[in-house]
C-alpha cells in the first residue's frame, strides 16, 4: 500500500490517474484483505488530498485524473456504506468530499 500512497502524491495527473484504476481494479479483484488495507487512515488521507490537487487544477487531464477518483471514491462510498464501522475511513473519505462539493455524478 505504501508505494500505492506513494503514487497518489504524484503531481502528474497521469501518474495518478492510472494509480486509481489500478486501485479500482484491485478493490474490485482482490478480497477483504485488500480492502482492509485499502482502509488505512493515511491512504484514504492520501487518496483525499489527491483529489483536492487535481480538482482545483485546469486541464483535461487534470479532469479526468479527477473523474476517475471520484467516480471510485463514490462506488466505494456507497458499496461499503452497510460495513460502515468495519471500512470507516473509506465511507468517511466519500461523506467528507461531498460536504466539500466535490462534483460527484448524480446516480
């Protein structure tokens, strides 16, 4: 997960928009291990300040680093809503960008 992290705090919007599909295809291979670890309090830390950059910055690629995490933060947000106490850290990343007004496509 560290070099995961460590990918996120990219300024290249590319760099970080491959790292989040390549988490987004990890959470939906892999099994509850993962998503534990996913969990963590300084990756979701990490995966949030990401999004923050790239959201603010102007440029296509910037937006669509920035669509691909939140679309991911959402699904996950809302998949993992029912274990809440078990993966709080990733519903509470969810919860907390859309208080900010991050633009989150409307399902």
């Amino acid at each position: 997960m560290f070099l995961l992290r460590k990918k996120l705090a990219s300024k290249s919007p590319q760099t970080v928009g491959l790292t989040m599909q390549l988490i987004g295809t990890l959470v939906n291979n892999c099994g509850a291990q993962f998503h534990a670890a996913m969990n963590d309090e300084k990756f979701m830390r990490e995966m949030g300040n990401a999004i923050r950059y790239f959201s603010k910055r102007p440029g296509a690629e910037n937006k669509d680093a920035t669509d691909v995490a939140l679309d991911l933060v959402q699904s996950w947000g809302e998949a993992f809503l029912p274990r809440r106490k078990q993966f709080y850290h990733i519903v509470d990343l969810y919860f907390t960008l859309r208080k900010e007004g991050l633009p989150f496509k409307v399902q």
